[in-house]
C-alpha cells in the first residue's frame, strides 16, 4: 500500500497517510480543531531498498558485456603474468 502525501489548504499542515490505491483520497486534515480542506499532493515516491547480499550494478550486464570483460580481465592477468616473469629473469 502507498503512503500518500496531503496538505491542509487552512493551517498548511503536511503530512503522509497510508492508504490503499483503491481508496478515496482525504478531504479534511487531521489537526485536532482545524477540518481545513486538504489536497493530495505530488510526491517522487520511493526508491528501490535491496536489502541483502547480491544486489550489484554487475548482476544485470548483457551477455556480450560479461564476455568482453571476461576476455579483458584474463588478457590482463597474461600480461602481467608475462611481465613479471620477464623482470625476475
């Protein structure tokens, strides 16, 4: 269930209630002795929380990615491999 934002047109108070979608949006403000008219307003919403081990930028790279990258990262290791063997020598 979202958590839907609203703000009094008569005190200016803001304040977030929780609501299902199918639910009629609220018309007055909860402020004890107030009842102004309340709008709902705009809100970004939130953001995605991963919570958890495994959640990383690489797990949904495309196929040809992960190959180059492979192929990248073991031409390097030979490289330096050869390297060091060349400058013990």
């Amino acid at each position: 269930m979202p958590t839907y934002e609203y703000k009094c047109q008569k005190c200016g108070l803001v304040f977030e209630e929780f609501q299902s979608i199918s639910a009629k949006p609220l018309t007055s403000c909860k402020k004890p002795g107030c009842d102004g008219v309340v709008k709902r307003l705009f809100s970004p919403g939130a953001g995605f929380l991963f919570k958890g081990s495994g959640f990383y930028i690489t797990d949904y790279r495309s196929d040809s990615y992960k190959r180059s990258a492979s192929s990248e990262s073991s031409s390097t290791s030979t490289a330096s491999t050869s390297s060091s063997k060349s400058s013990s020598a």
